[in-house]
C-alpha cells in the first residue's frame, strides 16, 4: 500500500501551515521592528482608532461575504489558524509577562526589536490583527443568512470580536493621573506614571477634609540597643482594649485603661481629647519579677513622640493600627460649569464628566493626620464598548447552558 503524504500547502491547508503563516506574520512584526529601531506601532487616538477600526470591520466583514466559497478564505477564517493565532497571543503574552515592560537600553536587541514593550510591538499587534480577521470571518458565516440556532455563536464570538478590538485599539485613548490635593486647597493637575510633566485636566478637585480610620494599636516588645523589633518574642496583640493581658517570657502585662484619643493634660495625665489631634493612649499594668507597676504608654504623632514602658532594657510599646478605611471630601468643578460634592473612599468610587476618581493614597508618614490626599482620575471612553463585548459573552453562556439543559430534558 502506497502512502501518498500531503505537500506543503496542498489543498486544503491544515494546522502546519497555519502556524508556519502564524511564525511568518511574528517574524515580519519583528523584522519591521528592527527597521524601525523599535518604534512601535503607531499611536492612533479618538476619532481616528475608531474610523480605522470600523473600515477594518467592514473589510472582514465584505471579505467573509464575497469570497465564502474561496478556499483560502475559508481556511482564513478556520480552526486550524485561529489555534495558532491563539497560541501566538499566548506566547507573546508570556514574554510580556517574563522580560520586564519599560525602558530598556537604548540600542540593545530588546530595544531593537521592542520584546521590552511587547504589547504595543508590531508583533504583537500584527498577529492580533490576524486573529481579530479570522474571528470576524467566522462570524460573518453565521450572521448571513441568519438563523436563530447560530444565536449562541454569534452572541460568544461577536462579544469576543468587540472585547478584544476595542481593548487593543482604544488602549491608546486610556488616560490615568494621580491629582495631590492638600487640605483647603484646589488642584486641577494630574501626574503619570510615565512622566514627571503634569498634565491639565479639564475639572478641579478641592480637598475639604481627609479621614482615616485605623485598627486599634498593637503591644510589641522593641529593643533600643538593637534598633529592632521582637516581633518572635512579641506574640502582637490583635486588639488592644482596656482587659486584654499578655505574658511572655518573664513579662505580665494588662491593659488597666484604653483611650482611644488622648492627650496629656495639665496634670500629666492622659486626658480624652478630639479625634484628629489626639492619640491612643493606654495604661498598663507590668509584673517582671519585682513589685508590679504602672506606666501610660502611647503610639505619638508626628507631633509627639512616643511613650514606651522600660521593662529593663527591653521596651513595651504600641504601635498604630494598620488603616482601616480613609476618606477624602471633595467638591469637583469642570470647565463647563458642571460640580459635584461628593466623600472618596476605598472602593468607592466617583464618576464626573466621563472621568471616574479613585481614592488611592495619602501621606503615610503622617498617617491619620495627613494633610494630602491621592486621587487617581481615570478616563477610558472604549470601557463601554469592552463591557458590552464582555455582556455578549456572558449572554452567549448563558444561551449555551439553556440549550443542553433542554436538550438533556428532552433525551
């Protein structure tokens, strides 16, 4: 029996040839790289990206509808190529992941070819393109004629197209700033991660009030000489509260009083006092072998230092709790007239004139009393269109699921 093996690229093409295309269209994207001393793709931006990405859309589209019967379009818009792009996406993606995104030195092969920015590298964005086609192809197959049993496809796929299209495309449109705003005062410039050149935004954001909240402080065991903490020989209290005791090794220790903010008064002793200018303070009891005694030990502020218990030559303190929550007051203004009152938190964002504002950070120094707040402004006008491709896939699941089950019903 003769065996007749198949020739490259002999009707019809299979897997092979599609990742040796697949290998064909990474190397020219590195191979325009390197002509390009590593430029990158161009940046496109509003409306231009969109204008692009609709013709792009359309040419797959008429493609897929005027040369369906077309062998090489068919394998186009194919399984076996559309495995391969995948793969491809993966492996560039796993790069991108590995060799470290930024700067590079400037002449290196890295450089060269961009592996030290993979995601906006012609590589990259040429085997997307591939793949952005393939799926559109498919695609088209099923919207004409269309048919309701293809609803499920149609939903998964076109979900996947505008996801992916519009998160690649419209990447170029994101905008990210970080606004500091001090307390009574107004800012209407942002910095990137990218640049130290504030950019202007096109609203203010004023800082009436910044919040913090914190977990209550902890007892550890500090050693001066050292300049360390025991924290093995500590055995940290969670939560400390008038009760709570503690022993270590030679060591009793009780909390006689807690208040959570205090002040020292007049006589000495700690004296409740108002939330942002007072500190915890807590009295304890100390047994280590002699007589028992007393000691009011503190946390400090920037202010104040802290109040520690000798325990000879090693020290009792209370550290600050770690943030519990921080909130910033803000009145926003923009360039139309627009405002908006309204408290950030921490997962609570803020959405103003197409802008969502994030509360990110504060002077950790200062800690409660910090009086700078970080806010992080984010515009990214494809969001909608990406979760709408999200939506679509999700519905497409859905659809599939009800089909077996009622397939599953009726057998």
């Amino acid at each position: 029996m003769v065996v007749v093996r198949r020739r490259w690229f002999q009707a019809p093409w299979e897997f092979r040839e599609a990742f040796l295309v697949t290998a064909m269209v990474i190397v020219a994207g590195f191979f325009v790289e390197y002509l390009g001393a590593g430029g990158g793709i161009p940046l496109l931006h509003l409306p231009v990206n969109a204008i692009a990405l609709v013709i792009f859309a359309l040419m797959v589209l008429g493609a897929g509808l005027a040369f369906r019967n077309s062998a090489v379009v068919q394998w186009l818009g194919g399984i076996p190529l559309g495995l391969a792009l995948i793969f491809a996406i993966a492996v560039l993606s796993l790069i991108g992941g590995i060799v470290p995104q930024g700067d590079a030195v400037a002449g290196s092969l890295s450089a060269m070819l961009r592996i030290n920015q993979i995601f906006s590298s012609w590589p990259f964005f040429l085997t997307v393109l591939f793949f952005l086609a393939n799926l559109g192809l498919g695609l088209s197959w099923k919207l004409f004629p269309f048919s309701m049993k293809n609803l499920q496809f149609i939903l998964f796929h076109a979900g996947f197209w505008l996801a992916l299209s519009c998160g690649i495309f419209g990447s170029t449109d994101l905008q990210r700033f970080v606004v500091p705003i001090e307390i009574g005062k107004a800012n209407n410039l942002g910095y990137s991660m990218n640049s130290d050149t504030p950019q202007q935004l096109p609203f203010s954001i004023f800082l009436q009030n910044f919040s913090l909240e914190e977990y209550p402080p902890q007892l550890l065991l500090y050693d001066p000489q050292n300049d360390k903490l025991l924290v093995e020989r500590s055995q940290a209290i969670i939560q400390v509260r008038k009760g709570v005791t503690a022993s270590w090794k030679g060591v009793e220790v009780e909390v006689v009083d807690y208040l959570s903010y205090a002040l020292r008064g007049s006589d000495g002793e700690p004296q409740a006092a108002d939330r942002k200018a007072g500190m915890p303070f807590a009295k304890v009891r100390i047994s280590s072998g002699g007589a028992p005694f007393e000691a009011w030990i503190s946390t400090g502020s920037p202010m104040l230092k802290p109040e520690a218990a000798d325990l000879g030559g090693i020290l009792l303190i209370m550290v600050p709790g770690s943030p519990k929550s921080f909130n910033s007051a803000v009145s926003i203004q923009g360039e139309n007239g627009e405002q908006k009152t309204a408290t950030l938190g921490v997962n609570q964002p803020l959405s103003f004139s197409g802008w969502k504002l994030y509360q990110m950070g504060y002077d950790e120094k200062m800690g409660k009393w910090s009086q700078l707040s970080l806010i992080e402004v984010i515009r990214d006008p494809w969001l909608p269109a990406v979760y709408l491709g999200l939506f679509m896939i999700m519905a497409g699941n859905i659809l599939f699921f009800w089909n077996g089950i009622k397939h599953s019903e009726v057998a």
